[in-house]
C-alpha cells in the first residue's frame, strides 16, 4: 500500500487538532484553559477512557494471537489507570519513579512491592515491543496499522519531550520559561498524549477491518 495518502491526512488532522489547543491556550480565559488541562481537567478524563476503550478493542480483536492481545489489553488498562493516577492510590505516591525507592519515609515492604510490581511491567512492555519489533521484520512498517501505531507512538514520545521541557530548560540552561509558554506546552503535551490511545484504537479497528 502507498502510506503516503494517509499521511496527508493524518498529520493535516493533526494540525488542525494542535492548532485548535494552542489557540485555546494563548486565547481563553484563564481558568478555563488551566481547568482542560488539569489532572481532572477533560484531556486527561478522555485520555483514561480512550486507554480503557482501547483495552476492551483489544480483548475482542480477533486478528491478535490471544497472548498478545491479553498483554496489550492488560498495557491498555494500566495506562488508563495511570491517567487516572491510580499508581498513587497503592503506596500514596507513586512507585514507578526513582524517589519513591529513595524515600526514608516509604517502608522496606512497600518497596519490594513496588519493585515487583515495576518489573512486571517492565516485562510486559518488553514483550509488547519484541511482538512489535517482530512484526515489523515480517510485514514492514508500511501497511496501514502498523504506520497508524507507529505514528501514536512517535507523538506519545513527543509529549514526554514536552512534559520535561520547562523543568529541563531552567535545569540546564537557567532559563525559565514564561507563564504562557508553559501553559502552551503544557496544552500541546496533554493533546499529543490523548493521541497516544487514540492512534492505537483506529490501527486496532484497521486491523479488524483488514482481517475480515
């Protein structure tokens, strides 16, 4: 298949979709913008439910090998839960980040739980990257889902750039940003991370599609 009809669409969209959030952020009023893209705000509400619809696609998604697809529902439902930070519910704070093994405060036991818990999923992300990468050597990365999947996966890790990207700049350059520029990047970065789910449920039902 040519991918490149798809591409125009896909990154036309997509600037539409950004340029509407970053008009919206350097435009409204400023407790609206502020609330959109808040840890209750509606992007990350959708973003948890796009990973749990992701999830549930996944279980009935009869083209995946069963044990990829348990993996990949399983990976869908705790990035949902992440969004919702239900990875701070078991310990208080969160156990995926260094501090929380560095803490005085955080009992031993919590810890080795946490770690247990961390290589678990480490592993799963493993698996689901070798199922990728053998897929790719199989098939390439120009059909349809694969290019959709890979392209959701490019912008997922453009919004982890932008979410250090503040911090990073006084970290490393004494530069602090301004206010509306970290507002802009912060809108853009809980767009393109809404994406992430997003692109992974049109590769999944393009699959389902192709596989009829």
């Amino acid at each position: 298949m040519n991918p490149f009809p798809l591409l125009r669409i896909t990154f036309f969209l997509l600037a539409v979709y950004l340029g509407m959030a970053a008009y919206a952020a350097l435009n409204g009023p400023a407790e609206v913008v502020h609330y959109l893209y808040s840890e209750q705000g509606p992007y990350e509400t959708f973003s948890a439910w796009l990973w749990f619809l992701l999830a549930a696609l996944t279980l009935l998604s009869t083209p995946l090998h069963m044990r990829t697809r348990l993996a990949a529902a399983f990976a869908a439902l705790l990035m949902g839960a992440r969004e919702l930070d239900l990875h701070k519910a078991l310990f208080g704070t969160s156990f995926i980040k260094v501090p929380f093994y560095k803490s005085a405060s955080i009992p031993l036991q919590d810890k080795l739980l946490g770690g247990l818990l961390l290589l678990g999923i480490i592993a799963l992300l493993v698996y689901l990257v070798r199922a990728l990468l053998t897929h790719l050597r199989r098939r390439g990365p120009g059909d349809a889902p694969t290019l959709l999947l890979l392209i959701g996966l490019v912008l997922g890790m453009a919004s982890k750039v932008l979410d250090r990207f503040s911090s990073q700049m006084h970290e490393l350059f004494s530069i602090d940003v301004s206010a509306t520029t970290r507002l802009l990047v912060v809108s853009l970065e809980e767009s393109l991370e809404m994406t992430l789910p997003l692109f992974f449920i049109l590769a999944l039902l393009t699959l389902r599609r192709r596989g009829r």
